[in-house]
C-alpha cells in the first residue's frame, strides 16, 4: 500500500486527497447546518492559520523540529481553538456568538504577528491561505488520510448521539446523553475537518466546503440522511471540479472548488425552482 502511494504523480495526490475531504466535510456540515453553527468554521481556520505560521516559525528557527510538518501543529491549535470556544460559550452563556470572533480575532492577529517572524516566501503562504494540489506530499497525504479516518469512525460510533443533541438537546440530556462530553467530541470532529482540509481547500476557504455543498442538498432533500448524501455528492463535484479546473486553469485550487460549489448551489437553486415552477403549473391544469 505504500509503494503504491509513494509512486502517485502530485495530481494524483491531490485528487485523492481531495475526494477524501470532499466526503467528510459535507457530514460535518450538516450537523453544524442543524445546529446553525456553520460560522464556527471560519473561527477555527484562523486559529489553525496561527498553528501553522508556529510550525513554519518553528521548523525555520529550531533545528529539532526542521521535519516537523505545519499541520500538525495546525491540527493542535485547531483541537484547542475548538474547546476554546466550547468554554467561552459556557462562560458567555447568554451570548455564545460572542466566542466565534474572539477566537476568530485571537487567530488573525498572532498569525499576522508570527507571519513577520517568518522568513517563508510569499507563494508557501498563499498556498497555505488558498490551496495548492501540486504542494501535497506523500506526507500531507499521511496526515489527511489519518484524520479523515479518525474523523469518519468518530461519526460512526456516535451518530446517534451526535445527532440526537443537534436536533433536540434538551431531549438528548433527558435521555442521559452526556451534552458537554458530546459537544467537546464535536469541536475534536470540526478541528480535523478543518486540519486535514486546509491544504487543498486553504485555511480562507475551508469553511465554503463545509457550507456550500450541505445549502445546495437541503433544496432537494426530503430528511437529514438526504442531506448527508446529496452533501456529499455535492462535494465531491466541488472538489473533483474544483481540482480539474484550477489543473487546466492554472488558478488557486481552494477558489476553484469554492466557485464550482457556488455555481452548484446556483444551479441546485434554479433546478429547484423550476420544478416547484412545473409542480404549480400541472397543479393549475388539474384544477
């Protein structure tokens, strides 16, 4: 198995890499869409800019850590990002909106600072905050492989749970399901999704490929698994697009999949128009 991915041509990589984020994302979306938290994606890809602008800063200053690959330390900042917010929401308890742009700010600015330390150039830093296909490695392709796992067995073994509190949590608690113990597993969920994500959609644009492809699967679909399915599809169109296109085009791979998934969700709008148009219609011509 390893020979085998040690042979794949960068595009090849990218793809794979791709289609593993373009599965995943979508089922963290949905449950954030039910839970309307969907903006607490762009709080945690500031956090993870800052892990890895550390990790950057780190491999260039200490020679111990000159192996060390940047989303890992984006993954660590992402997994204390997520329980960050989780106890500013409980101290803000009547404000819990509140704890998306403090971190969202907190990220921002020590990136910022810990960028001006950094002697990286300007294109490892645009392919950090946009994606780039042709700059995964076998080794990015290690970490997203093993995150994407963790994250889909995390899902499977607590999808009733999971959704159980998204839907009801009052019932859920009724019920005995542990709230805080659930909540704190779905901020570990939401940190791998945006950790193994960030390198081919871009820490910037991450939060579009959670979003995206959930809105253009709720015009169609008829319950929460439709959404899950009809999400992934979507994303995966997204992705595979996206890649193909920023390939031929020669553009930014995390804007390419983010436009391919606008123009999905247009699309998935007008088809689901047009047939509420042709319903209406044959509905007047029975009458």
């Amino acid at each position: 198995m390893m020979e085998i991915l040690t042979q794949l041509t960068f595009l090849e990589r990218g793809i794979i890499a791709g289609i593993l984020i373009g599965f995943i994302s979508p089922l963290i979306g949905a449950f954030l869409l039910v839970r309307r938290m969907t903006i607490i994606t762009e709080g945690l890809s500031h956090i993870t800019l800052t892990g890895i602008t550390a990790g950057v800063l780190m491999t260039q200053s200490v020679a111990i850590f000159g192996a060390v690959n940047p989303l890992y330390t984006g993954l660590l900042f992402s997994l204390g990002g997520s329980l960050l917010i989780e106890r500013l929401r409980q101290i803000y308890k009547y404000f819990e909106e509140l704890a998306i742009p403090i971190i969202l700010s907190a990220g921002i600015g020590l990136s910022a600072l810990l960028i001006s330390f950094s002697n990286s150039s300007y294109t490892e830093w645009y392919n950090y905050l946009f994606g780039s296909i042709v700059t995964v490695t076998i080794s990015d392709l290690y970490f997203i492989g093993g995150t994407g796992i963790v994250a889909i067995g995390l899902i499977g073994l607590f999808y009733k749970e999971l959704l159980s509190i998204s839907f009801d949590a009052e019932f859920a608690a009724t019920s005995g399901i542990s709230i805080k113990k659930l909540n704190f597993l779905f901020s570990i969920l939401i940190a791998l999704v945006i950790s193994m994500s960030m390198k081919v959609v871009g820490i910037l644009l991450v939060g579009a490929l959670v979003t995206l492809p959930v809105a253009a699967a709720i015009q169609f679909a008829k319950s929460f698994r439709h959404v899950l399915i009809l999400g992934i599809i979507f994303g995966e169109a997204a992705v595979i697009g996206g890649i193909v296109s920023s390939y031929h085009l020669d553009v930014a791979t995390g804007g390419m999949i983010v436009v391919v998934g606008v123009l999905l969700l247009i699309g998935a709008i007008f088809v689901k128009r047009m047939l509420r148009f042709s319903s209406d219609r044959a509905k007047e011509g029975h009458s």
